[in-house]
C-alpha cells in the first residue's frame, strides 16, 4: 500500500492531503482504492467504533496550525484557537501543547479550555455579545488575557464583577467596522445591522468611558466580520478601520496593546484548496500591512481553517431508494450530527471509502439521512459511482462546526470522535447512548 500522489484525483474524488488520501488496496474485492485517514483505513474505524463516527487528522492540524505560525512569523502574535468549531478536549490538549491560545464564548468553553490546559488562562480570549455575570466571575478568576466586550451594558457588568474581586479586567472592545465580509448571511457580522460589535464611530467615546473605570484596563481592540470568508479584502478593509480608531486611541492617551482580527478565514468545500500555506500568506499580509507602524501583538481566532479539514464524518449506506427518477442513498448519518447543510444548505464533498474500480459510471443520488425532515440531507445531486447498502461514505471538511453543532434531535445519541495520528487511532468520544440522552429528565 502506498499513498497516492497527494494531488491526485481518484475518480473525479479529491483527496485532502495529509489527512485523508486514497491507497491501492488489495483486500478480498481485488483491485480498488480505499480512503485513509494518515495510515489508519477508515474501514477499520468504522469496524472497530461504528457509524456516524467523526475522524480527525492530528497531521492536518499540526500542518494548518504551522501554516498560520509561519505566515504570521514576523508579527507578534498569539493564535487564540477558536473553541466553537470543535471543542473536543482532545483536540484542545493538542492545540495546546502546540502553543495555542484559545477564544472562547461561554462558561463551559472557559471550562474546557481550563481542563485541557491548566495553565491555558492567560492566552484566553473571551468573545460573544452576552457574557453573564457568572461566567465573567469565571474569567476573572481564571485570570484570562481579554474580555472583548460588545455594548455600554456589559462594559458596565465587568466593571462590578472586577470590582466584586478587586482583579483587574484587561478590556478590548469589539468593533463593528460596517465592512461586508462577502459571506452567507447568517455568519457574516461586521454590518451595522448586525447584532454584533459597538459601532466604530462610537468607540472612542466608549474607550474614554473605560479607562475611567477602576479595575478596567483599556489594552485592545477586537474585530471579527464572519466566518467562511474566501477573500482577504474584506480583512484588509476591516483592520485598516481598526488601524485608524488605534491612531485616535493613541491620540485621546490610551495605550493599546493588543489588535484582536478574530477569525473567518474560509476553506475550499467545493474545489481542491489552493495551496493553504499561500492562502493563510495573502490573509497575513493583508491584516499585518494596515498594523505595520503601530506597536501591537496580534490575537488570531482561527477556528474552522484549522480544523475544518482534519476531519471527516463517516456514515454507512442504509437503502438505496428510488422514487420516480429520483435516487437516494438513506445513510446512517442524519442533520443532527452534521447540521451545515441543513442550516446554511452549506456543500460538503461526499466519497465512496472503498472504490473499486476507476471507471465506474457515476449515478447522480441524493444523500439523506433518517431524520423527518425534507432539510435533512447530507449532499443533494452528487455524482458518485454506484455505492451498494453497507458501504461506508466520508462526508470531508466536516472537522469544524459538525460535532460542534450536532444534536439529539429525533432523540439520535450523537457520535463518536477518533483522533488519529499516523498508525495510532484513539476514541476521543465515547458514542452517546440513549440512556445519557434520558439522563438529564426528571
Ligand atoms: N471569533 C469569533 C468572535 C467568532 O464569532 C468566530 C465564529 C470565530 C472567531 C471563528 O471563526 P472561523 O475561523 O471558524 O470562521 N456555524 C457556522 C460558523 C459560525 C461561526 C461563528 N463565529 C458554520 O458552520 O459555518
């Protein structure tokens, strides 16, 4: 077995190097390919632990994550791991014995960073438009880096809570730069008429606010446009607002030490990525350009650039349906383990693990999962070689928001979660049962 070349396409499949190739595989069916996740078939994964089952590549992490390093290497900057895309502590420990921070947006992700990485409090980040009272409390015990803070009202909450524990917050606010990230409605957030942010032209009369505050520490700015964001432009426009309220700061007497920009960088779901070293290259320069000449460390919140495709949703062939014209694959895996393309009717690539032979004639088939609902598809109108009930399909870049937003909708226990790393697989989740599911009833 030998891993095909990383930019070959088998049968029209994209490969997702280093993570997820195809190699020849002589098993019982005789000549075909089967798909790998780094050395580990993902056949025998889904023996050993079942379907649906997320598998993630530690070798795509590391390799993401040292793209974001290198291309940011001559800025001072620290990569605040977004928790949201996948907050699995496994992957945590990871992200955090490689030197990450991370942004978190609730008490319990605060929880898991603390239990991933101990000593992790100072590299946090604490982002969302509303922090309660308690999970500030929680924060400011931990002794976080920064609270980005979104409106006069929470500004004001921090203040007691800082002031209840006589511990200082390191505040930045969260800018709203009226910058249109280009993205699908429902994750972009740098328009006025988004929930999120302080208008910019109102910040300064707010920083001024702050820095009267005792126990606030005016120390930054933040910003974060959306998410799924293919063009640097909107960055670049977005840090260079940012770069002209820091040269008013400065000017009113603060001293702003830190530049948040968030995350969004997008991935390619559709087509095979552009080299991602290039792509992270471009988005360094344009954030780092409009921050040349201020004297500032910069906090990156990537989340689904980093993990998006180090992961694949495996599921198996149920039925195979027809009605009228119409064919369907009915898969094991359903909307509420992997809710993008229910939710945004976003496009995930979908394979055959096993192919068997190079020519087959492809079948345009929808894949549906069991849940009761017309949304619950997985891909719609794929080509894809004929398939048979039992084979096993992955379901790529779904290392990002799949796990992270699945639920228990249909009362479906939710999957399990394997990290591989060259030969070794380890569970990282347990599968849900049903009894955890009824546990929490009364
Ligand atoms: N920082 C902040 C303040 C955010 O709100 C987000 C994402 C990130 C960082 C990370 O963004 P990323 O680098 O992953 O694009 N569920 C949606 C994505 C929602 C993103 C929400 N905020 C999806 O599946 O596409």
């Amino acid at each position: 077995m030998s891993p095909r070349n990383a930019a070959t396409r088998v049968s029209g499949m994209v490969e997702r190097p280093p993570g997820f190739c195809y190699r020849e595989s002589k098993d019982s069916r005789g000549r075909g390919s089967a798909l790998y996740c780094e050395n580990v078939s993902l056949n025998h994964l889904a023996k050993q632990y079942g379907t649906p089952l997320y598998v993630y590549s530690t070798a795509t992490i590391r390799a993401r994550l040292s793209a974001f390093e290198k291309a940011f290497r001559h800025f001072p900057h620290t990569i605040c791991y977004s928790v949201k895309a996948n907050s699995n502590l496994s992957i945590l420990r990871l992200l955090a014995r490689a030197g990450c921070g991370f942004d978190v947006v609730s008490g319990g992700e605060l929880e898991r960073v603390l239990r991933a990485d101990r000593r992790g409090a100072r590299k946090i980040v604490f982002s969302g438009v509303g922090k309660s009272a308690d999970e500030m409390l929680m924060a400011l015990k931990a002794g976080i880096l920064l609270f980005n803070v979104e409106s006069e009202s929470e500004l004001s909450v921090l203040a007691e809570c800082a002031a209840r524990l006589r511990k200082e917050a390191r505040v930045a606010l969260r800018v709203n730069p009226d910058v249109d990230a280009r993205t699908h409605p429902y994750i972009s957030t740098g328009l006025h008429k988004h929930k999120f942010g302080i208008p910019i032209a109102s910040a300064r009369s707010l920083y001024a606010q702050a820095a009267g505050i005792k126990y606030l520490k005016v120390a930054g700015v933040s910003v974060h446009i959306g998410s799924q964001i293919t063009d640097v432009e909107p960055f670049a426009e977005a840090v260079t607002r940012v770069a002209d309220l820091i040269r008013q700061l400065s000017a009113d007497g603060h001293t702003i030490e830190l530049v948040d920009v968030g995350g969004g960088v997008g991935i390619a779901y559709e087509q095979r990525e552009v080299d991602f070293a290039d792509h992270v290259a471009r988005y360094a320069s344009g954030v780092t350009g409009p921050l040349r000449e201020l004297k500032v460390h910069l906090l990156l919140e990537p989340g689904r650039a980093i993990i998006g495709p180090a992961g694949v949703l495996l599921t198996s062939v149920l039925y195979r349906k027809r009605n009228d014209g119409k064919r369907f694959l009915v898969v094991d895996a359903a909307m509420n383990d992997l809710m993008r393309p229910a939710l945004y009717g976003a496009y995930h690539e979908i394979v055959p693990v096993d192919i068997k032979s190079e020519t087959e004639p492809q079948e345009v088939v929808d894949v549906v999962g069991p849940v009761c609902e017309s949304g619950d598809f997985l891909g719609r109108d794929r080509n894809l070689p004929p398939v048979e009930e039992g084979d096993l399909l992955a379901v790529l870049d779904t290392g990002a928001y799949g796990m992270a937003l699945a639920s228990n909708y249909n009362t479906r226990p939710r999957p399990a979660e394997v990290l591989v790393s060259g030969k070794s697989a380890k569970l990282i989740r347990r599968r849900e049962k049903v009894r955890d599911l009824l546990s929490t009833e009364l």
